[in-house]
C-alpha cells in the first residue's frame, strides 16, 4: 500500500475501535485540556513521521479526551451522534477534496447539495423556490439569514448597502425574544447591532414570545424591521407561536426570521408538526442537520424564501471565477468550503421520510421517557414542558442540583450539562442522538437516582 492507503487503513481500524467502545466508555472526557497539550505538544519535529504512523498515535493519545457523543448517553448540549450513512458519506467528502462553492467546478457534490436542500423543504413544508445555503453550523445560517434580512429591509426603505454602507443608514429596529438563542446576539454583533438597540419582548415561562408584547413594541417604534422568532427553545424546547405572532408582523413590514436549530425538523413529523404551525409564513429560517438530523459537524442551512435577496447579499465579483446563474458561493458569505451538504442527502437516501419521522417521533418520546424517569427520583422536579425533545430538572436547591451535575459528569455514565433559568440552577438534558435508546435511558435515570441520594 502506499502512503495514503496505509494512512486511510489506520484511520478506518482506529475510528472502529473508538465506536465499539461506545457503549461502555466514560461519556465524558476523563482527560484535562492541560493533558491534551501534553500529550501532542512539544516542539515540531525536525523529521517527518509516517502518515500511518502519525494516525495511530493521535489515536492513542487523543482517547482520554474525546467525548462519547456518538453514542447514546450524550445529552449535555443539543448534538446529534452521527448516522452510518453521513458518517461514511463524510468520509468520501474529505477523500473527494471538492470545492463545494462552484456548480461548474464540482458539479456532483453541488447537485447532492441542490437536491438535499429540496427534500429538506419539502419535509419542512417550506417554499419550494426558497434558497437553501449550507454553512457550518447554526451560528452562521442565523447569521447569513440576518446578512440577508439587513440587506433586503434596508433595500426595502430605499437604502442600497452594499453602495451605500451603514453609517448614515435608516436607524434599524432588530427585535427579539426575551429567551432567544444566545447565536442571535452574536450574528447581531456581526452585523453592527449592538445589544442596546435590539428590542427585546417578553417570553411565557416556557420562553415563547408574548403576542402581546411584541405588539405592543412593534407600535412604539418606526423604521425598517427584522423580527426573530424561534423554533425550540434551547432550555425548555418551546415553540414560538407563529401562527399569531407572524400576523402582527407583517402588520409592521417585518422580515421575519426564524432560528430553528434544530426545533424547525419537528415540522417534518406529523405528530409533532403542530409545534411550527405557521413556520411556512417566515422570510428566512435557520437549522443545523448535526443537530437533529444526525449528520457530522459542519452542516447548517441558511434558507431564505426569495433567492434573489441572498444573491442582493452575497453574489461575489472576480472575473476569473466560473458563474451558472445560482451557485453556493451566491447565497453564503463563503467561496471555497468542502461539500458539507453531501452528508445531509446521505443520511435523508438512508432514513426516507418514515425513517426521519420516525427518528423525530423517538427522540420526543425518549424525552418523555426521560422526564418521566426523572420524576421518579426523589427531590427531582421537571421544570419544562416537554412538548419536544428537552428535558430541564433540577434539585431543591441551586447548590445541590450544581453538585449534582459535577456528579453525572464525574460518574461519566451519561452527560448532562448545567444552565440557568430564570435566575435558578438547572441541569438541561438534550436529547438529540439517534443512537439513544431506552436502556440508556434507564442507565441514565438509575445513575441520576444512585447520584442524588448521595
């Protein structure tokens, strides 16, 4: 074999030894960050090292500090574990090395991309003509969504920004819930948007948006207008109610954007599609397939109703790149990317729209599953309702339930991690992988009970 076959057999043989583990691994790192420095720093060595070789042995020292979030006991934070198909699908997208930017350059990867971002509106009910950009997560599809709603609002009031620049700009009224997503504030930082100019409207006690609220905000100011609404609160997985609060928007020729990192898929299962009635009425919509749709890292989805506002945004000059008319490049702030959307036409060809309904429907009733668990333990109370796929609990008080999260971290049969609602400790749990199932939960619960009566 050669130099790149020896190194792709090492790295298949290791990535399977760390997968069968899965099951029985501490889920959570039992290495420090200190001890990864030590473990692959020093000084850069005066001689190269067999590509093979250098495979194994990050395998070997990487081992103590890897997280088993591929497997079924990982509820720390919203991440899914990755399905067979994108797992191996991801593989060829390195092996492939395709510039995704370019219909005319890599014509294969940009058309599984093309057609991923079709069934995935067709699954989520939306405009079949919107664009679909895929980025690197949920923190840049809100982001260029955002991009995208400045530009058009602004057009809208007679200002052309990529001419004009902001400074002398229409003052512009950025609205937003009082529980959003913290990725909200940071691509409204990316945009000029200070925290102090954002409108902020009260939530319920599940952190939905208060129809009233924003009416009431939407009266008192004037200028061009971005409201954003969210699919799935990251605590308590709630839903906005957008049937009702899209109305009074549009009242007040808002762009309305939605984040739904991963709530905006529950539209995709009949059982739970009542949560986003109305998403369809959005302008813009923000979602992350590593999330609940199980593919690797580096897969999110900017899509926009009327593709011409992400051109007016994004469509790049320079005379030597090769146009088709709608390429990637024209609706992403990026150029050259890898193909990040194969995996998601990969894990969609594997599941079908049974198997992504299905994977939906378990993912809600393992967290049904697991509130019900947790109910049973002794001081535990279930803070949310759990209408989709988060769970939030907590213990009488704020130092017992942040000592209780050292614990399940430390005990490494589940993870789990802390937050803060309003103004109390939880621990959040996120169920999000499509490995999960009921033995782990029972695992889970049992650690958590065993943990708590300490």
């Amino acid at each position: 074999m050669d130099e790149r076959e020896r190194a792709l057999d090492a790295a298949h043989r290791s990535a399977n030894e760390f997968l069968v583990t899965l099951a029985d691994r501490p889920v959570w790192p039992r290495a420090s960050l200190e001890e990864m420095l030590d473990a692959f720093g020093g000084e850069l060595p005066e001689h190269g090292t067999d590509p093979a070789a250098v495979i194994a042995e990050i395998s070997e020292r990487a081992d103590p500090g890897l997280v088993a979030i591929p497997g079924g006991r990982f509820f720390g934070f919203v991440i899914g574990a990755t399905h067979p198909a994108a797992l191996a699908a991801d593989w060829l997208v390195s092996a492939w090395d395709q510039n995704a930017g370019s219909s005319k350059l890599t014509p294969a990867t940009v058309a599984m991309e093309r057609v991923a971002g079709q069934w995935m509106l067709e699954v989520l009910g939306l405009p079949s003509s919107a664009s679909v950009g895929f980025v690197t997560g949920g923190q840049l599809a809100n982001f260029t969504c955002l991009s995208t709603a400045r530009n058009a609002v602004l057009m809208r009031a007679g200002w052309d920004l990529a001419e004009r620049g902001l400074r002398a700009a229409p003052p512009l009224r950025f609205v937003v819930g009082a529980d959003r997503h913290g990725s909200i504030d940071r691509a409204a930082r990316f945009l000029g948007i200070g925290r102090a100019e954002m409108i902020v409207v009260d939530s319920d006690d599940q952190g939905r948006m208060r129809a009233e609220a924003l009416e009431r905000a939407l009266h008192e100011s004037a200028g061009p207008l971005i409201v954003c609404l969210q699919a799935g609160e990251v605590h308590t997985g709630a839903f906005d109610d957008f049937s009702t609060l899209i109305p009074i928007a549009r009242q007040h020729d808002a762009w309305v954007h939605i984040d739904g990192a991963f709530g905006l898929w529950a539209a995709a299962s009949p059982s739970l599609r009542h949560l986003t009635n109305g998403i369809d009425q959005a302008d813009s919509w923000a979602t992350d397939a590593h999330k609940t749709l199980n593919v690797p890292y580096d897969c999110g989805m900017a899509i926009v109703r009327v593709p011409a506002d992400s051109i007016a945004a994004f469509r790049t000059g320079g005379d030597y790149l090769i146009y088709s008319g709608l390429d990637p490049w024209d609706v992403t702030p990026e150029l050259s990317r890898r193909a990040r959307g194969v995996p998601a036409w990969a894990a969609m060809r594997s599941l079908g729209r049974t198997g992504i309904i299905a994977l939906l429907d378990r993912l809600h009733q393992n967290a049904v599953a697991m509130a019900a668990g947790l109910r049973s333990v002794d001081g535990i109370e279930v803070l949310n309702d759990v209408d989709y796929t988060q769970v939030m609990f907590r213990l009488d008080t704020d130092d017992a339930t942040r000592a209780l999260g050292e614990a399940i971290l430390a005990d490494g049969t589940a993870a789990v991690t802390g937050a803060q609602w309003r103004g109390l400790a939880t621990l959040r749990c996120s169920m999000s992988s499509w490995a999960t199932t009921s033995d782990d939960i029972d695992r889970t619960v049992a650690a958590i009970r065993r943990l708590a009566a300490v």
